[in-house]
C-alpha cells in the first residue's frame, strides 16, 4: 500500500541535501566548536555561517541568534529567561494566548507557580488575537507578550506588525513562536518589533532536536541551562554542529525554491475544495487564503470522531491527525478549537491534514477520495448524524 504523508505540521521528511550537508560535519569536519586547533577553527567558522544563514532569514544580526534543541527548548528559554531577567524590575505579568503550543501553555502555567501572573488572551472565531484587547491588558508590571505567530493547529497567521506595533507602544517585550510560519510567510524582527522569536528545523525539511531562539541585543534573558560559555552565555552544552548545519541549509533551500509557498497553497485550497464539495455538513476550521498557513486544512465533519477518521485513515496509509503530535494521545478536545468557540462535539469531530513540499495533487486527490467512502460510513452508524 502506498504511504501518503499528509502530517507536515507534526514534523517533516529530512531533505537529502540537508542530510548530505550533516554528513559531512559528522565524517570530516566533526570538531568541537570550543577547541583552538584546526578542527576547532574549522567547527566554529561552520558554526558562524550558519548563524548568519539564520540570521538573514528573519532580517536580525547573527549575534541575535542563540541555537538551541529545538522549538521546545526556545520557548521554555524565552518565556523563564524573560520573566526571571524583569523580575528585579519589579514586573511579574506574562500575557499569552489560548491557542499556543504545550510548550508555551505549559511553561506559563510553571511560572504562576513561581509567583507571577499570567493573562490567556481569547481569540475570534477565526482564531485572531484582538490588538486593543492586548491593549487594554498591558499593566505597569507587565513584562512580556507572547504569541504563535501561524498556528499549528489552524493555520491562523497572527498580524506580528500590528501586535509588535502595541508591544512598542506599552514597552513591552515581545515574543513569537514561529516554528510553523518559519520559510512559510514573512518574519521581520525590525519590520514586527520582536525581541525574542522561537525557530526550528524540523518542520521546513531539516532535523529534528535543533531550533533557534532571537534575542534582540540588549533584551533582558536570564539564562536557564548552565555549564560553558557557548552561545554568549545563554545557552551552555556543546554546539550540535551537525544539525546547525542541516537548519542552515534547510533555510538556503527554502529560500532557493520560493514556489514552494504557492503550489502548497495550490494543494491546500484543492483539499479544502474537494473536501467541502464531495461531503455534505463539513466546516473549514480557521480563515481562508493569505491568512492561513499554506500547508494547512482543518475540517469539522458533523457526526464523526476525528480521533477514529484519522485511525481509518492510517488504515488506508494515509497519516494525518486531529491536532498537535503533543496532545493527540489523550482524547481531550482541541484546546485550539475550544478557543474558537466551538464546542466539545464540534472540536472532537475535526481532522487536520498538514501539506508539505513532497504531497501531489494525486496524493490530494486520493484523500478526498478514501475520505468519501470513510465519512459516510462513520456517519451510518452514528447516534450524533441524521
Ligand atoms: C513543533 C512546534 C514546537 C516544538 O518544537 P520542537 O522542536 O518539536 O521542540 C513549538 N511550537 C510550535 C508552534 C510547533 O509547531
């Protein structure tokens, strides 16, 4: 049978040139970045090109870049790092949103166990967070907004120039978790006010356990990982050069293939379309067009598990899931889609189906096809349709 892989967003197949890149820091040049000999040398001028790769790619300066494991490590760094730095200001006041990543929703809820205050901003039906809201929530102690610039689970792509714009206004810092927007749509620290952005390499063709985190020069992080003086004292332990160089590349080729946007997109609004047409009372999940992630499809199904369509759906070698990778094991609604306002039937009933550069139009096409047959036969014999 063959496999689709329709899962983007969970993670994505490493592109061979990104594992012909790690090879050879593996096989040849496989120095520690710390050493003074030749290979040392050679490790920490890799290591410094692939810092300016980065930098590049989101207009900051490559000394603003800290590499770190992953999307989870930048996260728990930005939010401990900032809060625990403004703490002797005298500021104990985070504002997030209801649709972050576990890794954001969870550190916050550590730090209210430490003492200081966290406000969930709500968001529209659309998953939209309202800039006058985040306004109006900004006190004297607040330290820090921090929001998923594209959702993983909807594909909302927050407006970052308007809510960095409230950020500047109120003195604020400002941080973003971009690892599904990343290569996707524009990120600008200067353009969008950001102090701290979270990037990483899994989701845009590269390895897994390797991420980024922006630190604007001169923005308050206190360190959280201690040891070595690697990555200007932020981020202590010796730097996983064969993977820096694999997200290095993995931005190049993203860059080098600038199509790659519109013909997911292409994909995209082909499945939504398909979808929607050949089966009656289903729902897109999250806005249309340019304010979507182009990868992403998110679908109500009236009278459906989404939890048992995507098991049914592995069953015809099709992966997809229900939300993030992080919360698909426990049948709990959608914490995303229960922010939209929909409610615990309507969030169960949806399915995600995550694009990525290696899907074809067959591919789209043959998931609507297996999702007709499957829908209908789920809904025959289910109490909640008819
Ligand atoms: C995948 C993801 C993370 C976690 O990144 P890891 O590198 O897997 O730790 C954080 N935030 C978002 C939005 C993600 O999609």
């Amino acid at each position: 049978m063959p496999e689709i892989y329709m899962d983007n967003a969970a993670t994505t197949k490493t592109d061979l040139r990104v594992l012909e890149e790690m090879r050879r820091y593996e096989e040849y040049d496989y120095g520690n970045a710390s050493s003074e000999h030749r290979m040392g040398i050679r490790a920490r001028q890799a290591l410094e090109k692939a810092r300016a790769v980065i930098a590049d790619s989101i207009n900051a300066k490559p000394e603003e870049i800290i590499f770190t494991s992953g999307g989870t490590e930048s996260n728990n760094l930005a939010l401990k790092g900032a809060a625990f730095a403004v703490r002797k200001n005298g500021k104990n006041h985070i504002i997030t949103t209801k649709i972050e990543h576990p890794s954001v929703l969870r550190t916050c809820e550590w730090l209210e166990q430490e003492g200081f205050k966290v406000t969930y901003l709500g968001v529209d039906r659309e998953g939209f967070v309202d800039p006058q809201e985040l306004e109006r929530s900004i006190t004297k102690k607040t330290a820090l907004f921090s929001v998923i610039h594209g959702n993983n689970e909807i594909g909302t792509i927050q407006d970052l120039e308007e809510l960095g714009a409230v950020c500047r206004k109120k003195g604020i810092l400002f941080h973003t978790d971009a690892c599904q927007s990343y290569t996707k749509t524009g990120l600008d620290v200067e353009k969008q006010n950001l102090d701290l952005v979270t990037l990483n390499a899994h989701k845009i063709y590269g390895p897994k356990g390797v991420g980024a985190l922006y630190v604007r020069k001169g923005a308050p992080l206190t360190p959280w990982q201690h040891g070595g003086s690697h990555e200007r004292g932020l981020r202590a332990g010796t730097e996983n050069i064969p993977c820096i160089m694999g997200f290095a590349k993995a931005v190049e080729l993203a860059e080098s293939e600038p199509k790659r946007i519109e013909r997911v997109s292409g994909l995209r609004d082909r499945l939504i379309s398909g979808i929607l047409e050949k089966i009656p009372d289903t729902e897109l999940n999250g806005p249309r067009g340019e304010r979507r992630l182009c990868n992403n499809v998110n679908i109500y199904f009236k009278g459906v598990e989404g939890e048992a369509l995507a098991c049914l759906l592995d069953g015809e070698g099709i992966c997809v899931s229900t939300g993030s990778a992080c919360s698909s094991l426990k049948l709990e609604p959608s914490h995303v889609l229960l922010a939209l306002g929909m409610g615990e039937v309507k969030a169960n009933g949806s399915l995600r189906i995550t694009l990525g550069k290696y899907n074809t139009e067959e591919e789209a096409d043959l998931a609507v096809e297996k999702l007709v047959p499957l829908v209908k036969r789920m809904r025959d014999i289910s109490p909640l349709y008819g």
